[in-house]
C-alpha cells in the first residue's frame, strides 16, 4: 500500500510540474458582466420560446433554430449576430441535480469528430445536435456555446467538435458543468477559451467523481480550461488542471442536500456573478483536500 500511495504521490506531483502556469489575471466588473449576459441566455433555455428570443435579441442575437432533443433532457438554441459575425450555441441541460446526478455514467467512448474519448451519454445528445445545426453554420463566423448543468457538457463537446472540423471558436461559458473527457482529450483542446462556473457547493462539478486507484490512468475524467469558482460576496477564485481536481475531495465529505439543490440553480449562478459587479476580489483557494480522506491513516501496517 506505500508503494502505491507513493507512485500516486508522484503521479500528482508531475501533473503539478506540467500543468501549464498561466499569468495571473484578476477579472474586472466588465469581465463579470460579460458572463451575466452569458448566464441570462443560459437560464432563459429553461423558459418559453419568447423568453430566449428576448434574452438573445438583447445581446444582438437572432434565433435560425430552436429545438428540443427528443430522447434527452436538453434543448438548444442556434442564434447569430449578423453585425458581429458570431453564432452562439446554447444548450439547456437539466436543473434537477437529483436527475443530474444519476445520468452522469462513468463511461468513455472514442468520437470521430473530435478525435477523443467523450462521456458517452453527453456525447449522444451533442452528436445529435451537431448534425441538426452543422448545414445552419456560416464557416466564416466564430461559434460561442453556452450551457447548464449537462446542458454545459453538451456545449463543451460541441466546441471541441466544430474546433476540430475546422471552425473558429469564441468562447465556451457554462454554468454547473460536469466533466467529459480525460487528460488526454482536455490537452486536445486546451486551446479552446473555456471558462466553468462553479458555485461552491454545487456537486454535479464535481461528477464523475474521482476514483484515486485510477489517479496514474490518463483516461481518468478531467475538467477542462478555468474554473472560476462563485463566492455569496464580491470574491471569487480561479483554479485550473489538478487544482480543480483535488476540488473532488469535497464530494467525499458532501452528500446531496438542500444547499447543494440550490447551488445547481441557474438562479443562484446569476445572484453570485451579480456580486461581482461591484469591485470584484480575486481570493485563493484554501482546499481541505487530505489524502488520509482517500487512505485513510498513515501509520497502519502495509
């Protein structure tokens, strides 16, 4: 069992040493603001046509389709800004974290469009909706996806699809988001502009969990691009790679509850980048992550 804590240990260390170091950057209000608008379009895919016309309208947006996917909980919504040329994509997911929790199943299955292994049940719905949005495409315009809870795993796999077809990429937003790919398929794409909102004690983030027997397996779920995870008051915090993974630690000491029901809301998503507003404060990230969680104590015998 040393043995193994040990290569575990090392494991995590040189994904450390490689994790890419980027510059420090503090977001300002503009920032946040941005991502509000990006939260409106997202929460508006949970109401009626006319609610996501407006909220789309607003921001220089026209609807071309609109569509719900038969067979699974998401809908979608291709719209584009003629004066900007950009399309944006947004994918309702589910707002049940119950339900969320459940359909998140731990299997990984090679897709031809972006060249990785995809969680399998994300990947039939976003497959789906490639095909019924790819012909209403204009090649020359830069897509933008955005999505909720499994709404938000549609919207990333659907960016590194079109990427990988050759289109330009804006940004990827989502809200709730759990994992798709494994570390392979997260280096694929880190090119990609992708940011993940998290409130603190939403779960669903956090799935599929972390097995740390698997921890040296490079087909272990990983998270992709920054993670800026949302504070009640005018903070937040900004991890990526391995710091959002030991973030996980957190879903063995958690169990689905009434504050995690309401962390998952789109809602309560749009109340925390609102504080952000107003002066918004970079914090760091104390994690409680302890491997004596996973192994418990040290001192047994081996």
């Amino acid at each position: 069992m040393v043995s193994q804590k040990i290569r575990i240990l090392f494991f995590l260390c040189t994904l450390i040493a490689f994790q890419a170091q980027a510059a420090s950057k503090s977001f300002t209000a503009d920032n946040f603001t941005h991502w509000l608008n990006a939260a409106y379009i997202a929460d508006a895919t949970y109401k009626s046509d006319e609610d996501i016309a407006e909220a789309l309208k607003s921001q220089g947006y026209k609807i071309k389709h609109l569509q719900k996917i038969e067979g699974f909980s998401v809908a979608y919504v291709l719209a584009t800004n003629e004066k900007t040329k950009q399309h944006v994509l947004a994918v309702r997911g589910t707002s049940n974290i119950e339900n969320a929790i459940v359909d998140v199943a731990f299997v990984l299955v090679p897709d031809k469009l972006s060249g990785i292994d995809i969680h399998q049940g994300f990947l039939l719905s976003a497959r789906d909706i490639y095909q019924q949005v790819q012909p209403e495409i204009n090649p020359g315009y830069k897509i933008n996806t955005i999505g909720h809870s499994l709404g938000g795993a549609a919207a990333l796999i659907l960016a590194m699809m079109f990427d990988a077809q050759g289109y330009s990429i804006g940004e990827v937003i989502t809200f709730g988001q759990p994992k798709v790919t494994n570390i392979g398929g997260s280096q694929k794409f880190k090119h990609l502009n992708i940011t993940r909102f998290v409130n603190p004690k939403d779960v669903v983030p956090l799935l599929p969990p972390v097995d740390p027997m698997d921890l040296m397996n490079l087909s272990i779920f990983w998270h992709q691009g920054r993670e800026i995870l949302l504070y009640k008051n005018n903070q937040y915090s900004v991890l990526t790679g391995i710091d959002s993974m030991m973030r996980a630690a957190d879903f063995l000491n958690d169990m689905p509850s009434e504050q995690h029901l309401s962390n998952h809301f789109m809602s309560t998503y749009i109340t925390n980048i609102k504080t952000k507003l107003i002066s918004p404060e970079e914090i760091k990230y104390k994690s409680d992550f302890k491997f004596s969680d996973w192994f418990g104590s040290s001192s047994g015998t081996n």
